[in-house]
C-alpha cells in the first residue's frame, strides 16, 4: 500500500556575481590564492562562459564567481510505496516508486531493466535542463562582449547623427538582454538545485513529475522573457558590420 513520508531537507542557496580580480580583493576580501583558484576555474575548458570582458575597460576580465552559499530547511511530502519484505522476515521496507512516464527516451539496451531507464532518463532530462540552464549566461558573456565591440566605436561617431543613435540604442538593447539572460539564469540555477533529486531518481513518479513539471514550466517563462534577445543581438551584428565596413 502507499503512504506519505514527511521529511526535512536541506537547500542550498547561492549568491554569484561578475568581479574583476580588483573586485574579488578589495569587495569580497579574497586572498591572492583563492583568487588564483577562483580563475583558473573559471578559465579552464568547458567554462568559457564565466569569463567576460569589462563594460568600460576592453583590457580588464570579468569572472562570474560564487559570492555566498546558505542552507535552510525545507520540508516536504514524498509519497513512497511500501512492500512487505517475504524472504528476510525482517519487517517492512521502504522503496521508492520509479518514474514511468517519457519512456520513448529512455536508452536500449539489453541488460538494462525497466526501472533503470527510468531512473536514467530522469537524469537525462535533469541533465538536457542543466544545459539550457548554462547556455543562458554563456549567451549573456556573448552579448556583453559584443556590447564591448560596439562601444569601442562611440568616438567615432556623432552620437546626435543617424548611425550615433542607432549605434547607441544598439549598446542600450544588448545591455537590456545581457539583464534579462542573467535574471533569468539565476532564477533556473536557483530551480536545479530545487529538482537536483532527478539526477540520482530518488524521487516517487508523483513528485518526479511535479519537479519536470516545474522545470517545464520555468523554461516557458524564461523563454518569453529572452524572446526579443535575438532580434536585438541580431541588430547590434548589422551595426558593428556596418561600421567596420566604413572604417
């Protein structure tokens, strides 16, 4: 039969922000080693996208680092099946319910059972999010650095002249979308920690599909929120093209 487990979690919260090495020493008090490390992280293969150039100094780097981690409770009500132990005698265990459900993705493969594709195609939806959640601030990194190139351009022109303006809202919309992507990526990196029990399928299918539910939920708002961002990156492209063509 089936009964519902109240528990007490633990869940993580974590304040990043863009720092240049200036800002890690005197802002966050940081010392010269952990700064070192705070780099080379950031620096090394696969992430890219935590190292931008500076708005108003082309020379200088910025690093998207981890400022602050907190933890506060969490309760919450996992439904889970119990079976009756037959061979041991040793009374009841408890063992979580599977997800059933998108079996379609699930990998084939011979020796894999039923209850194993399950478990692994919940962490590769958990994992595809994961992606999506990433993609967001290597956009934002883009389009910073491409407001940079654009900006190295305003004393060339006549800000009041035709290609000034249009040059300006340009830098003006990157800015608004470098926003929105970094918004946005906060909120999603906030809900996978919330859903990382997908990764491991230690959940019951009930609250499985709650968890996919939120994350499918999440990525259509955030995708109405970025929804302009392509135009307005679109647009900047043309500008710079344009001015490089006239130098």
């Amino acid at each position: 039969y089936r009964s519902k487990q109240k528990k007490t979690r633990k869940q993580g919260k974590t304040k990043r922000g863009w720092f240049t090495l200036e800002g890690m020493k005197e802002t966050l008090k940081w010392s010269k080693n952990y700064i070192n490390s705070a780099v080379k992280f950031c620096e090394k293969k696969g992430n890219e996208h935590l190292v931008k150039t500076d708005r108003y100094n082309k020379k200088l780097k910025k690093y998207y680092v981890e400022i602050e981690e907190m933890d506060e409770d969490m309760d919450e009500e996992e439904e889970i099946e119990r079976e009756e132990e037959t061979e041991a005698g040793n009374g009841a265990i408890f063992k979580h319910k599977k997800r059933s459900y998108a079996p379609e993705m699930a990998p084939e493969t011979d020796d894999e059972s039923e209850e194993e594709a399950e478990v692994d195609n919940s962490f590769q939806e958990y994992r595809q999010f994961c992606k999506y959640v990433n993609g967001l601030i290597t956009r934002s990194t883009k389009l910073s650095d491409l407001a940079v190139d654009l900006e190295s351009h305003t004393g060339e022109v006549d800000g009041g002249s035709a290609v000034g303006k249009r040059l300006n809202k340009s830098i003006t919309g990157l800015h608004d979308a470098t926003a929105v992507l970094e918004r946005e990526f906060e909120i999603c990196e906030t809900l996978k920690g919330d859903t990382s029990a997908l990764a491991n399928g230690k959940v019951s299918e009930e609250k499985g599909k709650e968890l996919l539910g939120k994350i499918d939920e999440q990525i259509k708002k955030t995708n109405v929120a970025c929804a302009k961002i392509t135009a307005a990156e679109k647009v900047a492209k043309n500008v710079l093209r344009s001015l490089k063509a006239d130098q």
